[in-house]
C-alpha cells in the first residue's frame, strides 16, 4: 500500500476560504486515494462541509482558530497578529513538526512567504526562497521562477534558482536532464546585467550532472517553450507573469467580442466552439494552479486566490506530486554536487569580476 500522502490546508485563505478548499480536498482525493488532510480554520464553518463528504471525513482532522490572515495584510503585519495563531501559520507548523508533509494555501502571498520563511527557515546553502510557476508554451509546459519571492539576485542566487528548478522539472515533466535557460535582454553572450552573465558563465563551465545548460533567453522564448527551466529574479518573473495573465485575458475578451459581431460570426462560433473550447481550456489557469515554494525546509504550495475547487484541487495535488516525488531530496542532492563543483564553488562576485 502507497504511503500516506498528510496535507495541512490553511482552510480560511483565498477569496472563498472553505467553500472553495473543502470540496477542493474531496475532489483531490478522489484522485489521489493516499490522501489525508489537516484543516485549519473556523471549525464551526469547516465542519459541515467536511462531514457531508464521509470518505473526505475519515481521513481529516481539524483544528480550529478564530485568527486568518487578511488577503490585503502586508507580511510585517501578517507576522505580528497572526504568528501561532492563524490559520496559516498552523499549516506551517504543522510540516515543520513532522505532523504534515506539505502545507497548501490560497491566502496572501507576501503574507504565507514571510511566514514559511521564518516558520520552516530556508535549506543549508539557500540564501533566498523562490516561487516556481508551471507556465503554458507551444510545447506543452515549462517551469519559469522567481515569479516574486525577492527583488534582485546575484549570480550565486540565479544559480541556485536553475538548480531547484531543475529539481522541480524532473519531477513534473519526468526528464532526467531538463535545460535550462537564463532569461536576458538578448541570447548573445555579452549583453545583460553582470549578476546574469556572471551566472551564466557558472553554469557553463559546472556542467551539472541533472541539467542541461541551454544558455540566455529572451521574453518571447517563455511562449515557444524554448526550455524546460526558465530563470529570472523575481522582480522581473513577477511583471512576467502578471503580464502573460493580462494578455491571456485580454485575447479571450477579444474573442469573445468577435464572436458575438453579427451573424455571420455567430455562425462561425458554431462551428468553431469545440476548437475555441480547447483554446480556453488550454489557457485555464486552473489547469496549472499551484506555485511551489523552493529553496524552504519543507514543501509549500501557493494557490491563486481565485481558485475555485477544480483549482485548489490541483494544488493540493501538485503538493502530493511533490512529496511523493521527493523534490526537497532532489533539491538537496543538486545543490551538493552543485557545491562539489569548482565552478559553482567560485564565489559570484569572484565571477562576475572576471567578466
């Protein structure tokens, strides 16, 4: 029998809180039949639902606190009111005590980062967490991270993102190499920022037994899936993503409008709905919902916090991946060969004066 997969879900975060996780727990066990669940959150709201699904009940505990962390809360604040005590926080804890193998939340992202970093602390050798993203591309997926854990990164740091994403691809698209790319203003070698040529040339020169450095990328190879890993700090990833969003809404609406013209258009519609329902559920965010904490002492998944049930769903299931998986051993592993490696073991400002 599969070992126990135990998620601890911050029951109270997101736009619809337990309307929206509960029955994202029930639709994730189905699916995934190793499950057991911790919520946390108002039991008094928790409770109902839970018990209508009895399978759901049989393997979930619950454990309640009156304290959830406001969605427009800064993480400053988060941390005052709701450290020990929130809904969030208790989902953290309960990894860091060994009670669950991974934590799922929908809630504040600035909020549930300052929280996992301090609860959970970050790996040896991991000066900063990171947030992955399961992007869509021509070729089917790619990961791309940070998409805005930190602002700013040196060299040494654009490293360590290309590793633990590395780490994250293996388990994800199941490759035994993934490549990797550095995304920059240009693909030649000597444009961009220090930080990245610096980064690039470690890279280069370490090959890395557990990916395949590709080299720079730009913006427009993200779309084509050009690599398997594509890295960037993340103040740049975040404008990335928020931008892709918008235009993936944007082409939608446009749709939409065109459809709708005249007759003829409507006409048209009909014979195209089942390609243009292919096109929407190929850019449903919900098919890819789920943000993976790396560089953490502990698995920690962010949901969008608009995600209804089928989305909180695959969150929790990109958690059980995870886990079951073993990335947190996959990331330590890279990052000790990483360490072994003269190349990688040079200091970055060392690199980056060599340029």
């Amino acid at each position: 029998m599969a070992k126990v997969v135990r998620i601890a879900l911050d029951a109270m975060g997101g736009d619809h809180g337990p309307s929206v996780v509960v029955p994202g727990a029930a639709m994730a066990l189905d699916r995934r039949a190793e499950l057991a669940f911790a919520f946390f959150g108002d039991t008094r709201i928790i409770a109902p639902l839970v018990d209508a699904s009895p399978r759901l009940a049989a393997c979930s505990t619950l454990r309640h606190t009156d304290v959830a962390v406001r969605m427009d809360a800064k993480p400053s604040q988060a941390l005052r009111h709701g450290r020990r005590s929130s809904s969030m926080w208790l989902a953290l804890d309960a990894v860091r005590r060994g009670e669950a193998d991974a934590a799922i939340s929908a809630g504040n992202t600035g909020a549930l980062m300052a929280m996992a970093k301090f609860c959970l602390r970050t790996m040896a050798d991991v000066e900063r967490p990171a947030i992955a993203a399961i992007w869509p591309n021509l070729r089917g997926q790619s990961i791309v991270l940070d998409v805005g854990a930190s602002i700013g990164a040196d060299a040494r740091h654009l490293v360590d993102l290309a590793i633990m994403g590395s780490a994250m691809a293996r388990i994800v698209f199941k490759l035994d190499r993934p490549s990797v790319g550095l995304l920059n203003i240009g693909v030649e070698e000597i444009k961009g920022l220090e930080e990245i040529k610096a980064a690039g040339r470690i890279l280069r020169e370490a090959a890395l037994p557990n990916l395949s450095y590709h080299g720079f990328v730009e913006g427009d190879d993200i779309g084509k899936g050009t690599v398997d890993v594509v890295v960037t700090e993340g103040f740049t990833g975040n404008i990335a993503l928020k931008t892709a969003e918008g235009t993936a809404k944007q082409i939608a609406q446009y749709v939409r409008e065109a459809m709708h013209r005249g007759l003829m258009s409507k006409i048209g519609y009909f014979f195209a709905r089942r390609a243009l329902d292919q096109l929407r559920e190929q850019m449903d965010p919900r098919r890819s919902n789920g943000g993976v904490f790396l560089g953490l002492d502990g698995v920690v998944i962010k949901s969008h916090g608009a995600a209804d049930a089928v989305g909180y769903a695959g969150a929790i299931e990109a958690g059980y991946d995870m886990v079951r998986h073993e990335l947190q051993a996959k990331i330590r592993q890279s990052l000790a060969l990483s360490r072994e490696s003269k190349a990688v073991a040079q200091p970055a400002n060392s690199a980056a004066n060599s340029f």
